[in-house]
C-alpha cells in the first residue's frame, strides 16, 4: 500500500473545504482535470465526480466514488480508472497542534492495477503521492496567506502595509 503523509500549516477545516469542493478536485489530483459532480452531494457517501485523466493523445475520462465520508476528519474514495481498474483512497485530517496532517493511503482494488501491482508501481504511486499532497499544501496555505482575521473575526485580504519611516 502507498501511504505517504504531509503537514499543511494550516488548520483541518481549511483543508476539508478544498477536499469537499468537486470542483477543485482536479486542482490537487495529480493528472486529472475539468472535475464535476455526477451523482450526489459531494463528499457524502454515494457522491461520485467525473474528471478527465490525459495521457499523451488519449483522453481518459474517470469517475471517483465516495465510499466514507467523516468530515473534516476522514473520507475514503473508489477511483475508476477504466481499463486500470479501481483504486482505494483514504484521506485522513489529523489536528497536529495549529496545523493538520494529512495521510493519504492508497491501493488497488480490482482490474488491472491490482494484477500490475508491484514495487514499480508502489514507487510511482509514491511520487504522485509527494506531488498531490505538495498541491494541496500548496492550494491551502496560499489560501489562508490570502486571508487573516480582522478585529471581530471578519477576513480580510492580507495586504503589506508600511508605516512611514519604513517600519
């Protein structure tokens, strides 16, 4: 099984919200694109997205699954990659002090993917791991740098401003 971890300095609820969005869902899954809803109200269990997988000339379109859905704790996804096969993906929030940790577990469940399963495999899932879990950290943390709490909680863009004298 793959399962890789990252520390997002941001807290869970921020991370859930982009998780929670169909619409993003191709902004942090590496290779896919144009994500939509299909079925359901993501991320409830039964909701399912559809996307587009490219792989040089030929373009995939997939279809992703909620299985469990604990919000801003837990959410388990069958992914259908066609001729592949499916794939099991955890996705668990862990509060860790201020920030949260996110641990992404993932294997196959059926087609082609399970019978191919091996080291390589295991290797590049690792790698695509590293690099969704960098978009996401990287979609998120832009996100709460874009915003801070003014007095009475309102957000407010976050803006340098300098004092005169430069301080």
């Amino acid at each position: 099984m793959a399962v890789r971890h990252r520390l997002i300095k941001v807290a869970p609820e921020v991370v859930w919200d982009l998780l929670a969005d169909p619409n993003r869902y191709a902004d942090w899954v590496v290779g896919t694109s144009d994500s939509r809803p299909v079925r359901g109200a993501w991320p409830q269990t039964g909701a399912a997205i559809r996307y587009q997988v490219h792989l040089g000339p030929v373009v995939l379109s997939n279809e992703t699954t909620v299985r469990f859905c604990d919000p801003v704790s837990r959410i388990e996804l069958e992914a259908h990659a066609g001729v592949l096969g499916t794939a099991r993906i955890a996705i668990e929030l862990r509060p860790w002090g201020e920030y949260c940790l996110v641990i992404v577990d993932e294997h196959p469940l059926q087609g082609a993917g399970g019978k191919w399963h091996n080291f390589a495999f295991e290797a590049l899932i690792h790698l695509r791991h590293r690099a969704m879990l960098a978009r996401l950290a990287r979609l998120c943390e832009d996100r709460a740098g874009d915003e801070h709490p003014a007095p009475g909680g309102a957000p407010v863009p976050a803006v340098a401003t300098r004092t005169e004298g430069g301080t």
